[in-house]
C-alpha cells in the first residue's frame, strides 16, 4: 500500500479473491462516517509506522488464540493507539519491518476479549486464517522476503487460477 510504505516500513493489505478492495479499505469504509477521527489517526499511524519508525511492538497489541500462537508464534497483532479508542484493526506484523492489514471493527468498552464480539471474532479469525495461509507460503518458498529483508516477493496474489 504504497501512502503507507515507506523505508522503515512495508505495508500490505489482502484482497480475498474474488473482491476488488483490501480488507483494510473495506474497514476503512465500514467506520470512516462513525469513527472519522479514528481513522484519521490510524492513517496517521500507518504512514508513521512506514516512514518514520517502522512496526514498533508498541505500537500493537498481541492478538490471536492460545492454539494459533503454539503453532505460528506471535504474527497476529491488532493496531493499538489509545486505551479510549474504539476501534480494533487486526494485522500480521513481521518485526519493525512489514505488517499485513486485515479487517477489524467496533470493541465496545463492555467487550473484555475479541472472542466475545461476533464481529471481532469473525475479523480475527479471518486475520488467523489468512496469517496461516501466508505462513505456509513463506515456508513453501511462493513467498519470500527480499535480499534486505524489507519487502515481500513472490506470488503475491496466490491465488489457484493465477
């Protein structure tokens, strides 16, 4: 995503086949009327992460359940901003250097985990899944990270029919 990417920084995002926008724009449309100031700030944070301080683990919260972290590790990550913010934006982050925006939404202050909202649920599972999918292509080698190790290669789409 080419505002947000910068020399610090990668950022990607996922287009499910058969769509024509990523997870994050569909995000990004589903809150931008109710939560306009969120966003800003998250664009905010986005360039900032790509081309000034790269993907700090401050900068995120640890997301994911206990059987995908066992099995992949800590690659599942929800964008964190501020304890008041509304909003949940779940992503892959690869150290300081590439993180893959998925989809998120609404945590109500009564919400304690994202397993306890049908739609932070669906949003993290479906980062989960596509996490599990990118990781196996970086382990088959259709994936792989460039000769500096900044950005990532290969067949990107993935797509059976491409």
């Amino acid at each position: 995503m080419d505002p947000y990417s910068g020399s610090e920084a990668k950022v990607y995002s996922i287009i499910p086949e058969g769509e024509e926008e990523t997870l994050f724009e569909k995000f990004v449309d589903e809150n931008i009327v109710s939560y306009k100031e969120e966003i800003k700030d998250i664009l905010k944070r986005l360039k900032q992460i790509g081309h000034t301080t790269g993907a700090r683990e401050s900068f995120f919260k640890h997301e994911g359940d206990n059987e995908f972290v066992r099995k992949y590790g800590k690659y599942v990550w929800a964008l964190y901003d501020d304890e008041e913010r509304k909003l949940r934006l779940y992503c892959l982050r690869f150290a300081n250097v590439a993180i893959i925006l998925g989809g998120g939404g609404y945590k109500d202050k009564s919400v304690i985990k994202w397993q306890d909202d049908e739609k932070l649920s669906e949003e993290a599972r479906k980062i989960m899944a596509y996490a599990e999918s990118i990781i196996k292509q970086l382990d088959d080698g259709d994936l792989y990270w460039s000769n500096n190790g900044t950005e990532l290669e290969g067949n990107l789409k993935n797509y059976d029919n491409e």
